[in-house]
C-alpha cells in the first residue's frame, strides 16, 4: 500500500519535463554519485547534447523538490531513496567505492541538535549530514587482500 508520500512523489514525477525526466532516471540508474559532468557524459552516450546550464537547471529542481540530494563534499548529486525528504538524515559516503548510503538520524542526536538549535533562539530546516569513511565492503576488500 503506498504512503501519503509515495502518492505525491508520483504525483510530482509524473509532472516532470522530459529533460528532468531523463535526468532523474540517470540519478537512479546510477549505482555512485555523479557530478553534472559525469551525467552530461551519461547523456551524450544516450544521443543527447545538451549545455551544462540545462543539466544543472534539471539538477537544481529534482533537488529543490527533494528527489535527488547535492552531496556538496564530493560536489556530485544522488538520488534521495525515501518518499518525502522533509527530513533529518545521515549520507554516509566511501571515500574508496564512492557509494553513498542515506540513513535515519538517530532520533537522540536529533534532539540534541535541535534542542541546541532552540537554546540559540534558531530553528533547524530538514537537511542532512555528509559523513565519511569506509563501507564495510571496501574494508571486507582490504582484509581478504592481506
């Protein structure tokens, strides 16, 4: 059964251009990140030409309509996994495989950050934290190589 969410991610993806079409569908084909280079290169494979400012304009709405997330440390966009990004979450990002997983923010942190927030007379936005290090994959790697 679909969530109020997924009715309106549909909703939503169903309105899209077909160049932020053809970009959201890129974001998800992808198995890491891509910058807006990397993606213009994706679609010039597919036959299409087109100008960074329309890959970075089509970038900016799927973000702006949290379909796809800037991970502003590595510069490169993702696809956002869940149904509503109205909401506090980690990006863990391998620095060796470049894979990016989302995850929840555990709700004790989240307190304290907003309770910090409010103490400051400042309300927190929905965002998310860029953190890195090495996948379990990549260290199972560097472990069967020794």
């Amino acid at each position: 059964m679909a969530s109020r969410h997924d009715c309106c991610r549909e909703t939503l993806s169903a309105n899209l251009t077909p160049n932020r079409r053809r970009v959201l569908q890129q974001l998800q084909r992808s198995e890491r990140p891509l910058s807006a280079y990397e993606l213009l290169e994706l679609l010039r494979q597919d036959g299409v030409s087109w100008q960074p400012p329309t890959a970075y304009r089509a970038l900016d709405y799927l973000v702006e309509q949290g379909l796809a997330h800037y991970l502003q440390s590595i510069q490169k966009y993702v696809v956002c996994p869940h149904s509503d990004c109205s909401h506090f979450s980690q990006l863990l990002i391998c620095v060796q495989c470049g894979q990016v997983q989302e995850v929840a923010m555990p709700a004790a942190l989240l307190t304290a950050l907003q309770q910090q927030a409010e103490e400051l007379d400042f309300q927190l936005a929905p965002q998310f934290l860029e953190l890195k290090g090495v996948c379990g994959r990549c260290r199972g790697s560097a472990i069967d190589r020794e």
